[in-house]
C-alpha cells in the first residue's frame, strides 16, 4: 500500500479523544500493551474507562480467561488430522415454567459439533466472520486476491442459507 494521509474511524467507543491518545502512546513511546495501560492508568485518561481496576474483579476475569486457553489449546487426532477438540456456540436451555426459550454459550466436542447440523452452521459462519475479518484486515495485498475471491463466494452461499 503506498503510503497516504491516514485517517482513523472514530466510533462511539473510539472517539477521538482515544484514538489520539492511543497514536501518542505508539509515537512517543512504542505501542505496547503495557505502553499503553500505563497511559490509560491516569484517571483523567479517556482510556482508563476501557480497563478493570478493581484488582479482585479483574483478577477474577484473567483466570476465566486462563481457563478459555486451556480449552482452546487441547487437540484431538481424527484420521491422522489434528484439530481442537472443542468449539464455542450457543446451546438453548429450555426455561422451567416458561414458553421463552433461553440461550447460553457453552464448549462442546467437536466430535458432537460436526454431528448436529446447528452447531456445525455456527460454527461455520464463524469461521467465515474470521476469514472475512482476516481479509479486511489484509486487504491491501493484492497477492491474496483469489483468497479474498473464495471468501466472498462462500460467504454469499452461506447467507443465502441462513
């Protein structure tokens, strides 16, 4: 990509207020994780809104987290492929007493995703909002056009399926 005047999106969330304050960190001292949530740690940072600085909750939070990467780092060998052995979707829970019909999210095998067409459609358009967030991501390299080309069309089949 030739270089231009770049120009960042401000949202709701990243205003620019916080997008300035983010640019300054990288200019200034390096864009860092820990550069970064030692700018966002002043009060009057538009940043700080953005962490958890009750030590408790947040410790709390990082040990879920944890947890979600021991789930997500253990393989199975099927057929002499390796692939994780678990995936993330929603699972209904039918309400006690009540006509609604609840929903939480929930680590299933994949053995079991790949034998329920619901859970296997999930799981397929997630991975289609991956590979379409990889490819906006990477869209200036012209070199993965016929990459980008495949996205798009299975994409569009699995919208229509929807």
């Amino acid at each position: 990509m030739k270089q231009e005047k770049i120009q960042y999106k401000n949202t709701e969330k990243f205003t620019p207020e916080v997008i300035d304050e983010v640019v300054e960190v990288q200019r200034v001292y390096g864009l860092t994780a820990e550069n970064l949530l030692k700018k966002a740690s002043r009060k009057s940072s538009s940043l700080y809104e953005f962490f958890d600085w009750d030590n408790s909750s947040a410790g709390e939070k990082w040990r879920l987290q944890q947890a979600r990467c021991i789930i997500n780092e253990i393989k199975i060998v099927v057929e002499d492929k390796e692939m994780y052995a678990f995936e993330n979707v929603s699972v209904k829970i039918e309400g006690k007493g009540s006509p609604k019909k609840l929903s939480s999210r929930e680590y299933k095998p994949i053995i079991e995703i790949m034998g329920n067409a619901e859970y296997r459609t999930q799981i397929i358009m997630k991975a289609l909002a991956e590979a379409k967030y990889w490819k906006d991501k990477h869209f200036g390299l012209k070199e993965l056009s016929n990459i980008f080309s495949s996205i798009d069309t299975e994409s569009k089949k699995w919208q229509n399926k929807k």
